[in-house]
C-alpha cells in the first residue's frame, strides 16, 4: 500500500500521488480543503501519480467538490485513474463528473 500524498504547486493545482482507498483517504480531506481555500477561482486536481484507486477515491473527489462549490471555485480533474469511469457509471455519478472531467482526460 502506497500511503497517499498531496502537494500544491505554485499555481495553486493540487498534485496527489499514491493510493486513494478506503485506508488512505481520510488524511487527504482536510489538505484538500485548505488548497482549495487558497485557490483564486479554479483548481485543478492532478492524479497522475494514484496508483490504486477505489470508490474511496470517488468519495474524496465528490468532498472536494462540494467544498470547491461552496467557496465559489472551479474544480477539474486532470489525469484522472483508469478506474475513475467505471465506478461513477456504477455509482450512477456521470452526471456529477462530466463537467469536472474533460472528454480527452477520460481513460479508453
């Protein structure tokens, strides 16, 4: 298990690595919001470094979202993980998603 980590570059995006499951994203909430406080109107969330992702993952997304509406702020997801597509369509979340997630971000 590869524990998670989330840093911010000078832009304001957030880059996060590692795993995004059940064990591990509880410790990315809080630094997720405080980054997203900090944003001038637009953030972009890299995920380009998850190596395992899960529903978890999805959950965590959906609780920056909702923080990001409430300050007024732009969320997108940029290199979203090759799970990300299936587990929304389960979960019946396209329709949240589809705005965040540009058409050429998705995985095939």
């Amino acid at each position: 298990m590869s524990a998670p980590s989330l840093s911010v570059d000078k832009t304001g995006d957030i880059q996060v690595a590692g795993d995004l499951t059940l064990h591990t994203v509880a410790s990315l909430i809080k630094p997720g919001h405080e980054a997203i406080a900090q944003a001038q109107g637009q953030v972009v969330v890299d995920l380009a470094a998850v190596s395992r992702f899960s529903s978890a993952g999805v959950a965590l997304i959906l609780n920056w979202l909702r923080a990001a509406e409430t300050r007024k702020v732009s969320l997108m997801i940029k290199n979203p993980p090759a799970d990300l597509p299936a587990i929304i369509e389960v979960c019946d979340l396209d329709a949240v998603f589809e705005p965040v997630l540009s058409g050429s971000d998705l995985p095939e």
